[in-house]
C-alpha cells in the first residue's frame, strides 16, 4: 500500500511542478506584448527593415513566392527605401506554449511608401511566430494578408481570448511522445481531408474550437463555426473541386510538447492557385493536433 501511495505521490509531484500556473501565463503573455510594443516602436522610429533585422532569428523566413530567408530580404533593402516607408501595427491576439519557449503574435498594420500623390498604402494583418533564446522573444517567421479599404489599428488584446484556446491543450509542461513529425503526419491528413471533403468541413474537423483564420480580403474568423465558413468560402470557391498539392517546408514543437507551427506551400495547376500558409498547432486534452491559427498567403 505504502509503495502505492508513493508511486501516486511522485506523479502528483510532477504534474504539480510541470503544470504553468494562471501567473505564468500573464508573465508570458505580457512579455509577448512588451517585443510587439518594442518592435513596432523600432519599425516607427529606425524603419521596418532595421526593425527586423534586430529581432530575427538565424534561419527566420518571411513569405513571398514560398517562404524565404528572411535576413537576407531585409539587408538587401535600400536605407532611403526603408525610412521613406512607414509601418504601423498593434497585436490583437497572442497564443504561446506552456514552456514559454514558443510564441505567437497577430494583429492589424497599416503601411505607407513614399509621399504626396505618389504615396502607395496598403493594409491588412501581420501573423508571427517568436521563439524564446536566451531568455529574449526572436522572430522565426513572418507573414501578412492583405485587406481592402482602411483598416484601424486601435486595437485592445486581452489575455482572455489566448487563455480560451491554452485550456484545450493539456495542463501539463512536458507531454512526453509528442514530435514534430506527429504534427507533419497530421498536416497531411488535413490537406487529404480539403481534397476529399472541402476546406469547410476539412477546417470544422481538425481545428480548435477557439481556432481563428486569417486569409486575403476578409476579416479574422475566430470560432470554430466563423474559422471554417471563412475558410471554405475562400478556398473551396479558389479551388472549384481542383486537388491541392502541399508542400511543408519547415516549423517547430515546443519544449513543452503541446504547441507547434509548420509552414510552407499550397497549391493547385489546374485551378491556377498557389498559397504560402503558416500554421500553429495544439495538441488537445483529447490526444490530437487541432489547428489554433490558419493563415494563407497566395501568390
């Protein structure tokens, strides 16, 4: 009986040290919301380009024609080019893993290039993924979707609505067994299920229920319901019943075990359609990876 009592103890000893209380998650939302605060402050006052340079990560990307290193973009740029151009964003939403070690940030830009008549402007929302080294928030990956009109940047982010999608994960630090290449596996049912069943139902299946989508000329669609509507709309009516090919090229699981990204292209020759996509994944307290964020980005 006593070496029972011991074995039940030590587990509840590890969950109790392994699960990340309800302050630790504000000290890591919060630290996500002061590198957003920072790096938007760098991008207004030294330009975009500068501000990127000093917050990527070695093997960052950003997406054009498929994902591409992202240093080498940003040290190409002309000095004149980048402090003629003006970058202004706020984040909305924050997600992050249990460890802390990986991050997620989003949220509304509003961009300018030149001036007078011949200024050239353009909004939409900016989708990033930070990764914790040496105790400083560096940026792995960057993406935009453009939106119509003139979109505000007024914008409030509240830790409830990062909290909702956390508490579908399970409340523990360290799931042992999880890999990335679980996540890829699963990845590649997701595109299967798109081809065979339609990117709705594809969305309704393997998504959170707190999932939020973001693609091109719409507004995020958070919720399970509004994510898989904004995603079958736009992609099933693109695809007009057209098989999409994928090709995953990089991402990362956290330390914790429990959140992922993965990233890459999508795209079919028939329906003449080519995405980039950025993907951040939970694994659920029902033992499968469900997408958290969608983006796509086509080209």
């Amino acid at each position: 009986m006593k070496k029972k009592y011991d074995w039940l103890l030590a587990v509840m000893l590890i969950i109790s040290t392994a699960s990340t209380t309800a302050s630790e998650r504000v000290d890591i939302w919060q630290s996500l919301q002061d590198v957003d605060s920072s790096f938007a402050e760098d991008a207004r006052r030294f330009g975009s380009a500068e501000a990127f340079l000093k917050y990527l990560a070695n093997d960052a990307v950003v997406f054009r024609r498929g994902p591409v290193d992202a240093r080498q973009i940003y040290e190409r740029v002309d000095p004149k080019q980048n402090s003629d151009r003006l970058i202004e964003s706020r984040a909305h939403y924050f997600d992050f893993s249990r460890a802390g070690d990986l991050g997620l940030i989003a949220g509304p830009f509003r961009s300018s290039q030149g001036a007078g008549e011949e200024q050239i402007r353009s909004n939409g929302y900016f989708i990033s993924v930070w990764r914790q080294s040496d105790g400083h928030w560096m940026l792995e990956a960057d993406i935009t979707i453009s939106i119509p009109g003139i979109l505000s940047i007024d914008v409030e982010p509240g830790i409830e609505e990062s909290n909702s999608a956390f508490l579908e994960s399970p409340d523990v630090v360290n799931i042992s067994g999880n890999s990335f290449g679980d996540v890829v596996a699963t990845e590649i049912d997701f595109v299967s299920a798109i081809n065979y069943r339609g990117g709705r139902r594809a969305m309704l299946q393997h998504g959170l229920i707190n999932q939020r989508v973001y693609v091109p000329g719409i507004a995020p669609a958070i919720g399970s319901d509004s994510a898989a509507l904004a995603y079958g709309v736009f992609l099933d009516d693109t695809l007009s019943m057209a098989l999409l090919r994928h090709e995953s090229v990089g991402g990362a699981i956290s330390a914790s075990g429990e959140l992922a990204y993965t990233y890459g292209t999508m795209g079919s020759e028939s329906a003449k359609f080519n995405t980039n996509y950025l993907r951040l994944w939970r694994y659920t307290t029902e033992g499968d990876w469900k997408i958290a964020v969608e983006v796509l980005n086509p080209y």
